[in-house]
C-alpha cells in the first residue's frame, strides 16, 4: 500500500517543482496570480455551512513491486505526475504475460488517458525491484482550475498525444508476427500524427486524393459513397500512383486517429511494404466498401444506428432498456427503485428508439431508453464537481459519495440525458399501512413514488445500479437490479449497447466500433428461462388435465383409487388447492424490494400457469354438479378470478402495443390528465372567442365530429399518427377556411380542429392506460371472495361431512 506524505511543506515542494504545476505560483504584482486555485488544489478549502473543497493533490510514496495502476481498470478519477524515482510501464501480451515498453522519469505524466478518453487503463505503472517512487496523484476536479494555466493544457495535450501514439505503436507489435524496424519506428514517429477530432469532421472525401493512411483508434465512423467502385490491390488502399478515395467518411463522434502521410514512405518501397504488412490487420474499413443507400438492406435500421449513435446511448457502459410493447404502465420500476433507494432514481422518459427487431424484418421495436444513468464511457458529470464526490470505480460503474457531495448541482446540470437529480439529504423510505397498499392496489391510477420534500440541504442522486444493496451481496457473481427484478412482464433490460443495437454493428458497413463493454442476457432477444415455464407450464398442465381425466373415466369422481380412502374428488381437489396456494405467492413476491427473490417477470409468469393447473383441476372437482348455495358461490367467484385474469392478460399483450403506436413519446398517466384539462381550457377558451355563424361550425362541426366516439375508438384501432389526422382534419375543413371573411376567424378554426384532434388522442391514451389495470378490482375482490368461501368449503367437507 502507498504511504501519503501528509506535510503540506513537501506537497506544496512537489507542485512548485513539477513542470506541469509550476504556473500556479507565477506572481503578478508580487502576489500569487492563482493563489485561489493554489489554495483549493493543494490544501482545499472549507466553507461555514460545513462543506469542503479539495485538496486535489496527494503525495504518495510507493515501494518496490507496487503498481500504481493497473492496465484494464477503469480509471477516470486521477492522473499522476513522476516526483522522485523512476516507474516502469508494462502492456499485458496476448498470452497474459507483461512486457515492458518503457520507463518514465521525474517530471513525466502517466494515466492521463484513461481520465480524458474515458477509457480502461491501457498500460501498468509499477515500481521497479530495489527501488521506490514518489508521485503526485491529481483529482479530476483539479483539471478545470489547472487548464487556466498557459503551459498545463499545451504539456498535457502533448503527453496525451505522444502516449496515444506509443499504445497504437505496441498494439501494432502486438497483432503483427514480428516486431517493427527501428527504420519504421523512426519515420512514423517523425511523419505520424496523432490526431483527436470532434464530431462531424470530414476525415476524407470521396474523388480526392488518397494522400494519407487513416487508423481509427477509437471513435465513430460514417463512411458513404454515391459510385460504383470495384476492389483494388492493397497497394492501391495505401495510396500508390493516382488513386483517390472512393467514399466519404465523417466522424460521428469524438474520434482518435492516426494519420499516415503516405508521401513519407513512397520513395523507399521496403518499407512501404513493412507498412503495409503492419496494417493489413485493421484494414477492416477498406475489406468492404460501404454501400450506397440504394443497396442498403434496411434504411429503418440505418436510421435507427443513426439515432443510436447521435444521442450518444452507444457508449454507455451499462444501458438499461424498456421495450415499450411490453410495458405495461404500472410504475413497478420506479416504485421498486423508490423502496431500496429511499427515492426513485428512475424517470420513464427520456430517449426513443424505433428500430425494426432484425435487418429486414418488418416488425418494429418501440424501445426508451429511460432518464437513468448510463456510466457513460466519458461521463460529462464527472467534468466539474469541486469535491470528486461523483467518480468512476475501477469496474467503470459512476457514483456519487453523498458524504462528499456539496450539492452544487453542477453534475445534474451537466449530464445531456437529466439522469441526476437533487434531493434532500434527509428523504426517508416512506411506510404504507394495510389499507393504503390495499387502496393502491385496487386504483386504476398508475403507481407513483412520493414527491420528496423541500430542503434547503440537498444531495445528488442517480442510479448506481443498486450497489451495497441486499440486492448484491459481495461475492455475488450475476448482478441484479430493482427495477428489472420487479417489471412483471420483462421490458426492462440492463444490456450492452453495442450487442442490444445489433444495425450498430459493422454488417452494413456503415459503422465501426471499438472496444464494447459486457454486461448481461439481453432477455428482449433471448431469455430461456421465461421459455422454460412456458414450455414446462404448458406440459404439465396438459399432463395433469389428461391424468385427471384418465383417473375420472376408470374410477369416477368418489370411487376409492386402489382401494385407498383416496378418491379423484380428493385428488383434483387436493391438487387444485395446493395450485392456488402457488398462485398467491406472486402477491407476495410483489412486495420485496430490497432483496433477492427472483425476477418478477418468472413469478408472474409462475402465476399464470399454477392459475391454469388450478382452473383445470378444480372444474374436474366439481364435476356435473355445483352442489349446494356455498358451492355454487364459490365457483362463481372462481370463475370471476379467471375471466378476470384473462382479460388482464389480453390487455398486457394488446394495449401496450397499440399504445406506442399513438402516444408519439412515452407519457405518464399524470402527463396526460394535465395535457387534458389543458386542452379542455383552450376550448372553452375558443368557445368564449366565436360567436354567430363560427360558433356554430365549431360546435356542430368541428366537436360533433371530433369529439365522438366514432373518432375516440378510430384513435385506437386505426393508429394512425397524430400529424396525418392533424392534416387530414385541416383538410375537411379546407373549404370552409377558404370563405372565412377574417384571419382571426380562420385561426379559430384551425385551432379548434387541432385541438379537439389533439384532445381525443389524449382520451385515447388515458383509455388505454386504463384499460390496462380496470380489471385489476374485479381480480382482487373476487380472487379476496374465492378464498374466504374455499376456506369456509373446506370446513365444511373435512369437519361436518366427517360429522
């Protein structure tokens, strides 16, 4: 373990001393011209509420052996600065053993790549034997002040830059059979650059000259042509004679290259040769040529690998995902996130993505990715905390420290997909009381986590995927997370991007990726064990049917079985029961959050089928006859839970799907009753407005039309988009808009038809949401009504009969 030198007279040494710090105590009018900066980087500053601010410096000494960083790691938090010593640096080869590229001496900077690209260590740092090392080790929250310095950014971009050039050097030695010639080594390192460009930058277009070797180290990449091209000899993709480029490419994203001036090598084809050898191993991009958009297989696909890319959801590290056909509304997730968290983390909005299923299939995926964090490959929220209280942990998941966190709201503010919010340090898990679950239960509102209260005291919070939570134990080896742990039907899905958004890949040859993240079972494509309870469920509820009715055709309802007290009435109602007793475990499953009880999805899945083996069984057990009052009753009741239970199955698998069709964005159920009454006002509003021959038309045109059931139920079963019924209704009314004597009159119109379009689409969606839980009451009560009269049932046949 490192030994930090706590004296502030050697930290203060250290940073005076060092190239790269040494500005911070340039003196302007004999004071100190960063003496603000100086302050907070090297001994922090606290403030009167209690709250503090740096330091941002640490200096540690390290001994013989010990390693510093470790290639693999994620390390985004801190960069180093050589103090004393000498450290060497080593690169894991293909058979896992460490060879040494170099050493680095005082004054030089090492992991400084891993904090700017937002990328794993590429290279150890450890302490040669017999020796020992002193570094400085720098807080990220230190680079906003130190770029203020003239020479920090220009050093620091010049290491970036040369070390950047040094890995691509060794991943070439890595993939090649032999090592490079000094000769090579020596003329890339004079004539290569080693280039970081932003996005939309042109690399290269197509009919110019090919006058430079471009690789890609990591990044995204469109490549486009509008021509014909045939493939060519490799000596044609270096650049020899007069060729030129033959397509375009442009940068879709933060890129990293290297740039080859093929003039450099041309004169001396020896080692024109080397470098084409060299290279042949990440001549992917050139393999195949790009198609033009004639010949590409699914535009849909194209156009949603665009989106994918743009939005930036791609380079998350860890991407959760809601299918939306399979959403059903019910708020589990964020209800699920609130109970361990104390307050949800999970907003359903944010991000859509409509894509179809595969390449070439007609069927379309609705997915949204959710206002929830993705620990992105190079989180902006990291960029401007004052505390580094928001940081990278060495497996690349981003978290927050609330005893660090000053509530400066600078990461909320700084993350483009709102997945931080600020709340008060002092929220507690709220408690509910029988009859508050049992009220909820039975509403037809969608569940909603508590508001948090207001405070003056606030600290940020964002998911975290539910680490130090009973949800993960230490030493668990499969994640778990509340909220896909508790969607009852799969839509939630925590997954790597680049493997979930299979047109992102290089099948169509429009884009490149470079090093992807694991994460788990993308149960959107593929989850066996859901297959298993419905192949499983199905077998046996077709092998107990067909057992039951082997045994009532030879031995009848009350024949003995084998000359046992055992009959088949007992048998099917023995089984029936003991099915039921299965099914009522899904409410109970429902009310753990906080730890491990198996996904939601395969309990309700679970309920399904016991609730099919119990029907089955216990209408065999009645046989042709009801029997008395109590019976009648009970079976009655018993077939209100089925009926009931079907219909909220029918509406799990149909009202989600017709919904993304019309909703255009993911709304919630409070959204949409806002939305409503909104729009309830603009026409009373436009109602107030008209009068005479106009008021008429509205009335008697415009509301009877589109304020009719005829149009309510066209909403759904239609699904066309809101803009063609916009347009088509604009249109009806063509002619009458033609002949309005004002335009205020003609804008009262119009506005009237948009508005009583707009607000029979919002009855549509509320109808539909609910649609999906109206079932719910009957479900419960009759389900609550089967069990008290089952009970009472089983009373009366094992104690009066037996009387």
């Amino acid at each position: 373990m490192p030994r930090e030198i706590t004296e502030r007279d050697r930290v203060v040494e250290a940073v005076k001393n060092l190239a790269l710090t040494a500005e911070l105590f340039e003196e302007q009018n004999g004071k100190l011209k960063y003496a603000g900066d100086l302050e907070v980087i090297v001994h922090g500053r606290a403030y009167a509420n209690g709250k503090q601010v740096g330091p941002y410096v640490r200096l540690l000494t390290y001994d013989a052996g010990e390693e510093i960083m470790r290639e693999g790691e994620w390390g985004g938090n801190t960069f180093y600065i050589a103090v004393e010593g000498e450290v060497d640096v080593y690169v894991r080869e293909e058979s896992g053993a460490q060879r040494k590229i170099s050493q680095l001496t005082t004054g030089m900077v090492f992991g400084e790549m891993a904090l700017l690209a937002g990328i794993e260590r590429n290279a150890t740092v450890s302490v040669p034997p017999g020796a020992s090392a002193t570094v400085l080790e720098i807080a990220r929250p230190a680079l906003r002040l130190l770029r203020k310095l003239p020479k920090f950014g220009h050093l620091l971009d010049e290491t970036y830059r040369a070390h950047g050039f040094g890995r691509v050097l060794e991943d070439l030695t890595l993939v090649t059979d032999k090592s490079l010639s000094p000769n090579l080594v020596k003329h890339l390192r004079q004539s290569a650059r080693y280039m970081i460009y932003g996005k939309h930058h042109v690399l290269c277009t197509e009919g110019a000259p090919l006058d430079r070797l471009i690789l890609i180290k990591s990044g995204w990449v469109r490549r486009s042509r509008g021509i014909p091209f045939h493939p060519t000899s490799p000596e044609v993709v270096m650049g020899i004679g007069e060729s030129k480029w033959k397509y375009s490419a442009s940068l879709m994203a933060r890129t990293e290259v290297l740039e080859l001036p093929l003039a450099a090598f041309s004169s001396d084809p020896q080692l024109r040769d080397e470098l084409a050898s060299a290279f042949s191993n990440f001549s992917n991009a050139d393999d195949a040529l790009p198609p033009t958009v004639d010949s590409v297989p699914d535009l849909r696909a194209l156009a949603s690998a665009e989106r994918e890319i743009a939005t930036g959801i791609v380079d998350g590290a860890n991407l959760l995902v809601m299918d939306m056909d399979l959403c059903v509304r019910c708020g589990n997730c964020s209800l699920a996130c609130h109970k361990v968290h104390g307050q949800s983390r999970l907003l359903r909005r944010g991000i859509q993505i409509e894509r179809p299923v595969s390449i070439g299939k007609a069927r379309l995926q609705h997915a949204l990715i959710p206002q929830v964090c993705m620990h992105c490959k190079d989180p902006e929220c990291l960029t401007g905390c004052p505390t580094g209280s928001i940081s990278r942990d060495l497996l690349g998941h981003v978290d927050i420290d609330p005893a660090t966190c000053i509530g400066c709201f600078d990461c909320a503010t700084q993350c483009p997909y709102d997945a931080i919010a600020m709340i008060p340090r002092d929220v507690a898990d709220q408690k509910f009381s029988f009859v508050m679950k049992l009220t909820r239960a039975l509403s037809l509102r969608t569940e909603r986590p508590p508001e948090p209260p207001v405070s003056d005291d606030l600290v940020a919070i964002k998911c975290n995927l539910c680490e130090e939570t009973p949800l993960n134990p230490y030493g668990t080896r499969r994640k778990a997370y509340s909220c896909e742990e508790n969607c009852p039907t799969g839509a939630l899905v925590r997954v790597n991007p680049i493997e979930y958004f299979a047109e992102i890949g290089s099948t169509q040859g429009v884009v490149f990726q470079d090093q992807t993240h694991a994460i788990g079972r993308n149960i959107h494509k593929s989850d066996p064990l859901a297959q298993g309870w419905h192949i499983g469920g199905l077998l046996v509820t077709f092998a107990a049917t067909a057992a039951a009715v082997w045994g009532l055709a030879k031995y009848g309802l009350d024949g003995p079985l084998s000359g046992s007290w055992l009959t088949m009435r007992w048998l099917t109602g023995l089984g029936g029961l003991l099915g039921i007793a299965a099914v009522m475990t899904y409410p109970l499953r429902k009310q753990i959050y906080r730890r491990r009880a198996g996904a939601l999805r395969y309990w309700m899945l679970a309920h399904y089928y016991f609730g099919a083996f119990a029907g089955v069984l216990l209408l065999l057990h009645a046989g042709k006859q009801a029997g008395g009052l109590l019976t009648t009753l009970l079976y009655i009741a018993f077939d209100l839970v089925i009926i009931s239970g079907l219909v909220g199955i029918a509406s799990y698998l149909v009202a989600p799907r017709i919904m993304t069709r019309i909703e255009g964005e993911p709304l919630l159920v409070e959204d949409l009753e806002g939305r409503r009454e909104e729009l309830s006002l603009e026409q009373e509003t436009i109602r107030s407005k008209s009068e005479g021959w106009l008021r008429d038309e509205i009335e008697g045109s415009v509301y009877s039309r589109y304020m009719s059931r005829s149009f309510l139920w066209r909403q759904i079963l239609k699904r066309e988009e809101l803009k063609a019924l916009m347009a088509q209704a604009r249109e009806d009314f063509k002619d009458r808009l033609t002949r309005l004597a004002t335009d205020d009159e003609r804008n009262l119109l119009i506005s009237a038809v948009e508005t009583a379009v707009t607000l029979r689409r919002i009855d549509a969606l509320l109808l539909l949401h609910r649609s999906l839980r109206f079932w719910i009451p009957m479900h419960v009560v009759s389900t609550a009504l089967m069990l008290a009269l089952m009970v009472v049932h089983i009373v009366q046949v094992t104690f009066f009969k037996a009387i």
